[in-house]
C-alpha cells in the first residue's frame, strides 16, 4: 500500500434515531464534558500528537516530533491533508461545516523546518473525532426526521416481535432511503484513519531524512491481516440454529464469537455458552434485552451497565457487542469488559449512522475496540437484496490493501433461510483461502484483542545493525518498515525479525 504526501518547508435495527452522532461536536476532550453526554465518565485527556502516532504504529518516539500550530481556529470543521478527510480544528484554509461542501486542503500549512513536523492541526484531536464519531453528520432529511424521534420508534419496538422480516424490510427501507447519498464516512469502507497516518509517516520520514522507519508489524507472524467472523443470537430460532452453524464452521476450519443476549434467561443461556465453548467456541454477551434503548437514556445507562457488567462475569464473558450497533462510545468507562465490537467502519446501513473511519482496532480508555469493518448479512440479504459475496469480496478486497481487520457479524435467526446459508457457506470458504494461501490470520475476537493488548505495550529496539521488536508477546511479533519513495509510503515486513 502507498500513499502520498506532501511538505512545504515554512508553512439506531432498524428505526432508531439516525444518529445525530453530534449535532454540534466538541473539541477534543475539552469541550466533550460540556455536551451533557459525558457525566458518567470524565473525558479522557488526549494524547500528545506524537504519542498518537507512536500507538498507531508501535515505533520509536519521532525523531522529528509531531506538534500543532498554536493558531488553531475556535470551531471545529472538515478539511483535508491531501486525500486524508479530517475534522476537527484547524489553521491553514476555512473548514467546511459539512462534509458535502467544498472542503480546504491544509498540506500547504505544513511546516518541516527545525527537525520537527508542524500540523496545521492537533492529530490526537482528529484521529480522536474520528474513531468516536465526534464529527458532524449531514443533516436528516425530513422522512429521517419524521422517524427518528421517540414515538416511532417506540411503536416499533413495541412491535417488532410481532413484525415477520418483509415488513421489517420495508419499514427499514423507508427509514434508511437516500444512504447511498451519504458522503461520509465513505461506503463501503472508510480508510481515513489510516490514509492520515500514512501520510504523517510521509512527513515523519521526509522531516527526519530518513529512508525507512521501523515499527511493529499490525498481525502476529508477519500475517497480512486479520479477520474475526461473530455471529449475533437473537431469538429462540437463532439459539435453535447454532448447533448446525457450528457444524458449518468447523467444516471449514472457521472459529467464531456468539453472542448472547443475557435477559434471555440464565437457564438457557448457561446451557448455550456451555455448549458453544465445550466446542471451542466463543461466547460474549450481546446487549442486556435487545430492546434499542442501551444508549437511549443516560440517567438509566449506568444502572443497565451495571446488570451487564453482573451478566460478564457470570457468563465469564470478555467482549460485548450493543443491540443494532447503539453506540456511545464517550460512556464506555461505565463497561468493565475487555473489548467491544459495537461500532462500525461505515455506519450506513445501521440504524445510527456514522462510523470510526478506521480498520483497526483502537483504545477507548480501557477497552480496545474491534469495529465493524464489512455490511451485515442482514443489511445485504434483506436491504440491498443481494444473495451473493460480491460486495463482501470487494470489502475483503479494500481490507487486505490496508492490512485491516476484516470482521463479520452474520446472525443464525437469519442463516436458517437456505439461500442465505450458501452464501455464507461461500463467505466461510473465501475465508479459508485467505487465511491458506494469503496470510490472513482467521482468530477469535479474544484473541485479537490480546495481541493488540500486548502489542500496544511493544516496541522495537536496536539489535545488531538491525531492529528487533521488545515486549510481552513479541516473539510472535515482526518488525516492519515504513518506507519512502518519492512521496509514497510502502510496508515492508522483516521476515527475520
Ligand atoms: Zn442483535
């Protein structure tokens, strides 16, 4: 993978609310406290520009440090650096409000002089606004607006059990009408996270004059990427299907995470999560009643946090996943798991919009979260009407070309359906030929998010007139180099490392 850049010395499933992300977001950090969304939890203080660039990468600290300049504007907005989207505060040209207006290339604003990396904007801030969905979504059009507020979708939650899947269908068509219009982030995956990074590397490799930059390769054993397939349990035909399921996946030598939903009942969900490990299997929690409401209240969030923080160490479970990817992720201090997988890359077909505009897995406060990065196999049989891998193959496609997570989420309530089963029999052996002949390493969740933990504490060292990578782990870790050619970055794996 490459990419450019430039130094001028001197310069809600179904119908729950379509996400207002932020009507107005905040600064970094700052502001976060004052939204009124974040009185469970105080907002977490921003890393320094460089320390952001050191985790993404696992490098040395910069030789030239990355800083901001001091002239930051007072509003927040897009621009861009090249053809990296952010948002945030910035000097160097005017940001747009919104994304879908012309928006101001601030490269010219950058400054390599003096051995250090000046932005013309503070890169914890963007990379930060980005992955928690700070940024501000285009406006709702007026069918979102009628149906985004409490008595729709109460009225439809209500009756949801009772609605078969087409007329869901419909009603979800109705609701998310208009969502190939949305610009941002971009379908069917959105890469700014990682196109900015690359592009500070750029400058980092330019400013400090050095041909190439080792850090600590992304995958265990110099994998190319990495991929997880989840599937979430819904109901009694959900939970009746996974024993089948499991026997579809062992066939291909797919592990994979399900997901409970605790209120269930303890009886049946003892019952189930044992049957599902004795097989190798993993289990985590899925939401606490699946009723759309987990984020809807923040005065009763912390009370239903609690009962599922109970339910995680009574089922012994280390990962969650929210009903229909609610999400807010400025109050996940009030969840004591390990990892999340509730937020996706693009959220356009997800009943609240937005996404993390990133495919890798990142840090909020203590959990580490693991997002969404390809359409569910609800969104693609039952809104876009496609029986068939083409868009899950041009997703894995985009992944591999930015050594992301490739993570799924497919539910057993809606592979009973034979059609539906085949193509995710065509999934799975896609999946078993990436991970024979293309280096993907298949894992379970749990297992990612250890090694992004272990990870996140490794670093490379001088070692002989070459680098090897320090910490724990680290003997299934590679050192990779970042190097420059022109204005292009490319990954190089050390495979003696
Ligand atoms: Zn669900």
């Amino acid at each position: 993978m490459s990419t450019t850049a430039a130094c001028s010395p001197g310069l809600r499933s179904e119908l729950g609310p379509l996400t207002p992300v932020r009507e107005s977001a905040p600064p970094g950090g700052v502001l976060r406290a004052e939204s009124g969304r974040t009185a469970l939890a105080a907002p977490l203080p921003l890393d320094s520009p460089s320390s952001t660039f050191v985790d993404y990468f696992r490098c040395l600290d910069p030789i030239a440090p990355i800083e901001r300049r001091g002239d930051l504007s007072t509003d927040e907005g897009y621009f861009r650096l090249g053809d990296a989207v952010c948002y945030g505060r910035c000097s160097g040209g005017a940001s747009a409000t919104y994304v879908d207006e012309p928006i101001a290339n601030v490269a010219a604003a950058v400054s390599c002089d003096g051995g250090r990396v000046t932005l013309p904007f503070d890169l914890s801030e963007v990379v930060t606004n980005l992955r928690q969905e700070l940024y501000r979504p285009s406006p709702l059009t007026l069918l979102q607006r009628l149906t985004s507020g409490r008595t729709p979708r109460s009225l439809y939650y209500a009756l949801r059990p009772m609605l078969p899947v087409q007329v869901r269908k419909h009603l979800q068509k109705m609701r998310l009408n208009g969502w190939q219009r949305i610009a941002f982030p971009r379908w069917p995956i959105d890469v700014s996270v990682e196109t900015l990074m690359r592009r500070v590397m750029a400058l980092q490799l330019k400013s400090s004059g050095m041909r190439r930059l080792p850090f600590v390769w992304f995958w265990p054993e110099g994998a190319k990427s990495c991929a997880i397939m989840t599937h979430d349990v819904e109901g009694p035909s959900g939970r009746a299907f996974c024993e089948p399921l499991m026997d579809l996946d062992d066939r291909f030598g797919i592990r994979s995470a399900f997901q409970l939903v605790p209120d269930a009942g303890a009886e049946i969900t003892n019952a189930l999560a044992a049957s599902l490990r004795r097989r190798g299997f993993e289990v985590n929690l899925h939401d606490l009643t699946h009723d759309g409401y987990l984020f809807q209240d923040q005065a009763k969030f912390g009370a239903r946090a609690a009962q599922i923080n109970q339910y995680a160490r009574q089922l012994q479970c280390q990962g969650f996943r929210s009903g229909s990817m609610y999400r807010e992720q400025q109050w996940y201090a009030a969840f004591e798991f390990s990892y999340d997988m509730s937020v996706p890359n693009a959220a356009h077909l997800e009943p609240q919009r937005g996404g993390c505009c990133t495919v890798m897995p990142y840090f909020v406060g203590k959990i580490l979260e693991l997002p969404l990065t390809t359409t569910q196999d609800y969104s693609l049989f039952h809104i876009l009407e496609q029986y068939s891998t083409t868009l899950w193959k041009q997703q894995i496609e985009m992944l591999l070309a930015q050594n992301g997570l490739m993570s799924f989420i497919t539910h057993p309530d809606y592979l009973r359906e034979k059609r539906a089963l085949t193509v995710y029999a065509d999934l799975l052996a896609r999946l078993r030929q990436l991970r024979d002949e293309r280096r993907v390493w298949v894992a379970l969740p749990g297992e990612v998010n250890e090694w992004w933990r272990s990870r996140s504490q490794m670093t490379v060292v001088p070692s002989g007139g070459s680098w090897r990578v320090e910490g724990p782990d680290s003997d299934r870790a590679k050192v990779a180099y970042a190097v420059l050619h022109d204005d292009s970055v490319t990954f190089e794996i050390d495979e003696a490392s």
